[in-house]
C-alpha cells in the first residue's frame, strides 16, 4: 500500500521556536522535497503573511516532477458567505492544485475559542470546502483537535467529518493538535472516523507525549493513508512528527510503498539539508539520521560490529544514507582502531595499527577523548604513520607535517571593579621559514588567541577564512584534584562542507585550548589538500 | 499498579557519545535520583574500569532513603564455574542489594559471537544467578535482544527466561537492545514472557526507530512492572528511552504509581540537572521538560490559551514542573522560586518572590542556569532580600553583604616552544578596609586567581583553608538577549561537610571563573557563619 507524505515543515514547522525560513530558502526546500518523493508540499498560510503570499507566486516557476503545492487556511468566518471570506479568497489565489482547509472539531473550541454554534461551525466546514471545490481545487480537510473533540464528544466529532466529506474534501485529516493522546487511542478513534466517512483519511501528530512517531504509524494501521508531518520534527512546543522517521519505519518495517524507491537513501542527507536552511544544530542522537545513530561506543558492541553489524544496528546505516561510526573511547580497543582506519586501508599492518592503539591509550590516560575529537584523532595517526613506515604508509595517506611552528605566546587578561576584562594576544609562529608575529584582542582569551594565530597564519593559508568556531566545551579531567588538575577543551569548526572536533588536554586551559585549535587548524589544511579540487 | 523504575544513567547512558561522568558527578546524581524516588540505580559495571569500582565503595556512605543501587555485569565466562569466575566476582564485590546480569537471548549472538552452544549458555544464565543469589544478593536477569532473539527461536529465547527465573532472578527485563522493534510486536512478545515466568517481567528499550516511549508504555499494559532506561535517554546511537516521558505518561495518562506523588513536579528541574552533570545542551524541544514543551508561538494559539490553556497544552505545565511560556519569556517560573526558597520561609512575602523570579530571569537572559549552581541562587536570594525589606526578612536568612571588594585582578599566560606556560595572577581585594595585594602562579589561569584570591582572605576568614574546588565546567552559550557568545562557567567546591555548585557568566571565560569562584567563597562564609557550631 502506498503512504501519501504530506510535508508541512513549511507552514506548521515554522511555528518552531527559532525557526525562520526565507522565501529562497522555502523555494529550495520545495525543490528538494520534490526530488526525494514528498506527495505534498504545504507551503504556508497566504494569508498571514506577504512572504508566504510571494512563496505562492515564485513556486508556480518551479519545475517540481512529482509534488502537490498546498496552500493553509481556516473555514470561512462566522455568519458571513464563503464566497466573500478573505481568508478563502486568499487561499484561492496562491492558486495551487491542493488547498487545506482547517476547521474545528472540538465542541468547547466551538463555543468558547471561535464563539459559535455548534450547526454554525458545520455550515463553516461545509461551505468552505464546497466552495474550493467548486473553484477546482482538490481540498484536503484538517479536524483540528479531533482526539480531544472525539473524546468530548465523539457524535458531533465525526459530523465535522462527514460536512467536509460529503462538501467533496478527498482527504479528512485528523490531527492530535495538542500532541497528547495514548497510541491505542488513536487506533481506536481513526477506526471510527474510518467507518464515518467515505474518503481517505490521513493523520497530523505532535509530539508532546514523545509519541508522534507511535501515533503516526499505529493510525496508518488502523487504516489512515496520508500522514502530515515536518522534516526533523521541527515545529511548536515539542515539534510534529518527523517525517524522517515516519518514512523510515513505515519504509523498512511495514514495507509500505512511500516516496521513491532510491529516496530512502537520502534521508540522512535531507535532514542535515533541512537543519542547515533552518539555521539549526543537528541532534546527534536523531533516529535514523543522526551522526550517533549508528555509532558505537562499548568495547563489547565493538567487538561484535566489527565481526557483523547486525549483531548490534536494526538496520543497515546505507539504507537511510547514514554511516556507522566507532568510537574510540576508554571503553574500546583494538577493534575500534581497526575499524576508525580502516578508510586508509592500512589494517593488514598489524604493527603500526598497535602503535596507533598504544599512542591513543597514552593520550586517554592524560586525560584525552576522541570521541568528540575525529579530527585530532585524525592527524594522531597521521602522526604516528610518519614515524613508521613512511615508503609504505604514504601512498594511503597524507603524513603529518607541521604547518607551522609555536615560538611564544601570550595572553594578558586584566580585570577592575567591575566589567569585562581587557583581553590580549599575542603569538610568534614560524611560517615558510619567517617568523610572524601577531597581536589579537579578544572577547576572552581564546577568541584573542584564535585572533592573533589567524592573523598569523591566514596570508600563508587563505582558506582558514573559512573556519568558523562554533562550539567550545571545557572538562576538568581528574575533579578530584580541583582546579590543578587537568582540563580538556574540546573545539568544533565548520566550514561550508564539514564540521570537525578538536581536542587538548593541560593543566592549563589557555594551553589546552591552543592544542586543540592548532589541531583544528591543521586539520582543516589536510582536509583541503586531500580534496584539493573542492 | 506501581511501576519499577530502573534508571541506567550512569552505566547505559555514560556510553552515549560524549557522556563522561566523573566519579563526583555520579555520587550527585545518585543522590538525586534517591530524592525523586527511583527505585533501582544501576551504578555501573565494576570490571569495566577502576571508576566504577571506587564508585561502588563510595556509594555505600550515601544515607539513601528509597533507591536500591544495583551493579551490572555478564553472565560467567563459558566453560567455567561461576564461583571461580572474575566479572562475577567484581559484581558481588561491589556490595550493592541488587545485582543485575545481563545474558544471550538470540542464538545467533550464542554461536557467533559467545563462540559457545545454547545449552552451554542456559547453564551460564542460570549459574550465574544462582551464585549470585547464593550469596544474598537479589538478582535481576536482562536478556539482551529479547525481541531479536524471540524472533529468530522462540522456544529457545523462553528458555533463557525461564533458566534465569528458576535460578532465582525476581525480575527478568526484555531488552530491545537494538532499537528495532515494532510496539504491536512489543506488546505481544511480552506477552509470551509473562506467560512463560512466574516472576516480575521488564522492559529495556532503545530509541532506534523514535519508538521507544511507545514500546515501553506498550509493555507495562502488556504485564511488565519495570523500566529501565535513562534521564533526558542519554544513550548509546539513538540513546535508551528517556525515563522522564516514560514517567509523565504513566502518572499522567495511565493514571500508575511511580516514584513518589510529589517528584513529578521534579522531571523538569531532574532533566536539567542531568544535562548540567553530563555537561550537554538542554534539547529544547524535549516532551514535558524542554523549555518549548509549553512555549506559545503562533498568535492564534497564544490568544485561545490566554483564554484557556487547555485549548493548546495536552497537561499543565505544572504536572511536571515545567511553565508555559509566551512569546520569549523565561525558563523559570514562580513556582520554582517558591520551591527553591520554600527552605528560608518567606513565600508569604509575594512582592519579594517576584523580585527573585525577575532577577533570575534577568540572569538567564544573560546565560545563567541555576540548576546546578545552587550556591550561587542562594547568594542571590539573600542579594535580593538585602534590596526588599531587611527587618522582616533578615529573621529568616543572613542579607547579603560582600565580604571583601575586587579592586583589580591580572592574568598572565605566557608559553614557549613547548610545554605547560608559565601562568601568574595578582589580585588586589579591600578587605577590612585594608587593601590586600598578593600574587599567586598556578596551572592555569583558574587556579593562578584562586591561589592568589585565598592567599589575601585566608588571613582574615581562615576557615578557608576547608574549600577545595572539585571540578570546574565551562560551555558556550548563546544569552537570550544579546550578540555575542558568552561562556558561562560552572564550578563545584566541598569542604568536609557540604558540596556546592556556583555559576558565572561573562564573554571572557576568566571573568566567568572569577565570578564562580568569588560566589563559591561567599557561600563558604555565609554558610559557616548560618551554622557557627559546626
């Protein structure tokens, strides 16, 4: 059976906290949800605002293959004609072969939020409906609050239905707006709507319960056809249903037919398209398209992967387009080494794969992790590499070389009564043979430090403009021993294509944090140099 | 019904990516999870590394009211006595009143991975149990992929159970340990189980497919009486399922008892401090406990709650000590004030609480998190307190007063080549008038003005010498209000009595540092001189 996708990370996700999409990037959103499969697209609610009423203009240029362009609006208003409704009228000009029409089922919404009749808010369905059909729209219609209206009272519920249908809506979707009902419930209410209304149902979850995905697909059982949704899950209070994950399950586990068949490898990358666009953090521990969905941590479960993946993943990573990952951490071993070079296709050479495995064990025992550190862990054995067998190792990979060489630094903060401290830098490299030396202030001294080493460095490397820092975590390592005990910073960068963790460990911060800022520095020159056509 | 909660934070949730608890942090949250009255602490596995082993020592001074702490471990090794046998034998070194052992469910992982025969690990299920029941501990068996397993054989996958059952384990726990299972399979496999047993049957699930909430509520009304899992699903991959949607939706909507009628109202303020120990972002739109679970952006939406906040939230926020916001308004609210100061007795006093909530909400705008920076609140109550109405309050609490005045500090940080560098700080404080100027060098910065900082007080308020700083945190964060990133530092000190967190905030991580630091010795002085006995 086929599963229609219904995406409104456009209209309903954009109600997300933070959440703010510029018309370009509604317009590229569109393209991409297109490409991957998306039966429709809802792209906003003409009438509250002139970007949403733009968006409806540009995406008629839009060439999309597969996707239906909806447009949000409510029922007619109270005791007046749909025929002159605004909201309708607005509705009906962002011409799109859909229009969604959301109405209210909830008998106490009825009288006490829209302050009607309950036979009046029938009539508003009704001819909100009629009149987009009549207009030659197909019309999908959402029955805001249908749990809790059921629950209220399930008669009066299911006639909102039956208006809208029986006005000729192809769809009657039920939405669980305030996120709050139990799966066995839904089951149990889109059974009943079922047998109510002669046209498709579909399903609209949020997520207050942690139990959008649960409800989504336990509805698609009991019969519902189309399943509203954002991409990440992005949207009001604790977000829709993810569709990713919708579209995982009902994809890998129910062998529903859903998108395109070669879609479902994208959905990783669709995600992290998505967050990217809506300026967000991706969450590592998402389902399915997390960067920790399929990483691996304990020395057992390592073990294990390295002899068969199924033994600890449900899935396969690729069929997501996601990838595993080993973690090396205090808890793993040898296999975990293994398994983290095993890109170079250096592991037939046991020696230099223990001399990797002992300099991770020195560093972990300073107080080191590289978990959150691939990039460090990346120039680690390229460092160990260089002192090996370079004839042979080099042809896999790029040895270490230094970029550059640490002659002073130094850092002066110095504080009055009150206030922000003044911060200053400064740092004395050797580049290409010539000494560089280089003041920075700062807003602390890490900002001053990376100021002055850019400085430094950035005549030399131009790319390193590229590089943006954009997370900074401090660790002591050994709490028992207080503040002379060690810190371990840990550093992430960006650049346009990448995100990378670096890592250093000192007694002393300011130096931990130089460690691991050189580290992200030279990493991104390698990066570079490996894919110099970039 | 009650339901048994088991939380695994420390142990499967300290394998998540990026999760390290110190030994400190783990005796903190094992206090906390006693409070709130979770009845099973699964501390760690003692043969895995020489923190969980001090930490088993050290937990057994903790005074805990209600929680039994529990050790984690394997099955016997195959071919062996369990009574000669080394993981079992750290298990029951570890003294706790629970042990739990995990065993083979899926033949598959018997032959392949254990390299051993199914009946040969019945017997290791079973000998392991006994043993350990032989030596007065009471025995908890997880059958690691459960579900996996039961599909694959099973006849066999029963057999398991009832092996550990007839040795004498009280509970067996069907693990999803992959994370891939369906909840109408959830529900009828657990079924089989409590058909199969006559003990008490669990559910260990992880979030794999997003479904994990669903699985574990779908198990409990299949018969199971335990869940485990982990506070805010810390975890590996997709993380276990997070214990604290599990406990909102089994108290709030099945209507079960779990941990006490009073610790609901502590998920959101147990989630945070959670974060705070395992040094990770809050996810703001978490179910129940994210600061978006109640937040209100669409107009509409505000407008029908202002009028109702039924019309929009599935609970109140209140349930589980969460708050609905509006707009942008703050994290905490007035019933956390009530609850932070309900200790000093001045919850009579309206117009002071409101003062305190806007100070601390003011704070937060700028980045400030109180959750784990208790002493600092609480100089902050008694800073306020001083402004509002000194004859009434100062009965209850000691009003604010600064024991000394900065009047400038300097850092400096200078490195060569290689290795630590040099750090020295000066401070000049007033203190009893007189102007102390002292200079102290350290590891690091931190522990320069902290040196410095004492060597000037330690004179006039020798007690001091007590304080030790025990660790020392330092994040981003993004201030609500304004551009640039700040870093907010959070340090934790104890003398022979107290543990005492205290927080700073500031775009220069010194400045922040010496905040925490100048808080953390307040608090020292105030609290000596609250109890001068002691």
């Amino acid at each position: 059976m086929r599963v229609s996708i219904y995406d409104t990370t456009l209209r309903d996700g954009s109600q997300g906290e933070g959440v703010n999409f510029s018309l370009q990037d509604k317009l590229l959103l569109t393209r991409r949800l297109d490409e991957i499969g998306v039966d429709y697209i809802e792209g906003g609610y003409p009438l509250s605002n002139p970007k949403d009423f733009e968006y409806f203009q540009a995406v008629r240029e839009l060439p999309l293959k597969h996707a239906k362009v909806c447009a949000f609006g409510m029922t007619r208003r109270k005791n007046a004609p749909a025929e002159t409704d605004t909201c309708l009228k607005a509705l009906l000009d962002a011409k799109t072969p859909v229009v969604t029409i959301v109405g209210k089922t909830w008998d106490f919404h009825v009288t006490e939020v829209l302050g009607t009749t309950l036979e009046e808010n029938l009539r508003m369905i009704a001819d909100s409906v009629a009149f987009c059909k009549s207009q030659g729209r197909e019309v999908f219609y959402d029955a805001e609050h249908f749990f809790d209206g059921y629950r209220a009272n399930p008669e009066y519920a299911l006639k909102t239905l039956q208006a809208a249908a029986t006005a000729g809506a192809s769809v009657v979707i039920l939405c669980d707006t305030n996120g709050g009902t139990m799966p066995e419930r839904i089951a149990e209410v889109v059974g009943a709507a079922k047998r109510a209304v002669p046209c498709e149902v579909g399903i609209h979850c949020h997520n207050d319960c942690e139990l959008a995905v649960a409800n989504s697909l336990t509805a698609v059982r009991a019969g519902a056809t189309q399943v509203q949704g954002t991409m990440n899950g992005i949207g009001e209070r604790c977000g829709n249903v993810d569709l990713l994950s919708v579209i995982a399950n009902l994809a890998l586990k129910y062998k529903h037919e859903v998108l395109r068949p070669e879609s479902l490898a994208r959905l990783t990358e669709t995600s992290r398209y998505v967050y990217e666009l809506a300026n967000m953090n991706f969450r590592v521990g998402q389902p399915f398209v997390g960067a920790s969905a399929f990483a691996h941590k304990g020395g057992m479960h390592t073990h294990a992967v390295a002899k068969d993946p199924t033994t600890y993943e449900h899935i396969t990573p690729e069929a997501v387009g996601n990838e595993r990952r080993i973690l090396v951490s205090e808890l793993s071993g040898h296999s975990t080494i293994l398994t983290k070079t095993a890109k170079y296709e250096l592991n037939h050479d046991k020696a230099l794969m223990t001399k990797i495995l002992s300099a991770v064990q020195d560093l972990e025992n300073q107080g080191y992790e590289f978990e959150a550190a691939e990039a460090s862990f990346d120039l680690l054995v390229r460092k160990v590499a260089k002192e090996h067998k370079p004839w042979e190792v080099e042809k896999k990979l790029k040895l270490y070389k230094p970029w550059f060489e640490r002659v002073t630094y130094r850092v002066n903060i110095e504080a009055r009564e009150n206030g922000t401290p003044i911060t200053e830098a400064t740092v004395r490299l050797k580049v290409a043979g010539q000494i560089e030396h280089t003041a920075s202030e700062g807003d602390g001294p890490v900002n001053a430090l990376d100021g002055a080493l850019r400085k430094a460095l950035v005549r030399f490397y131009p790319r390193l403009n590229e590089v943006q820092l954009t997370d900074y975590k401090v660790r002591v390592v050994n709490p028992r021993a207080g503040t002379a005990a060690r810190v371990r910073v840990v550093i992430e960068s960006r650049d346009g294509a990448d995100v990378w963790g670096t890592v250093g460990v000192s007694e002393n911060v300011i130096e931990a944090s130089w460690l691991a800022l050189v580290d992200a520095i030279e990493f991104k020159l390698f990066k570079d140099e490996d894919r110099p056509g970039r």
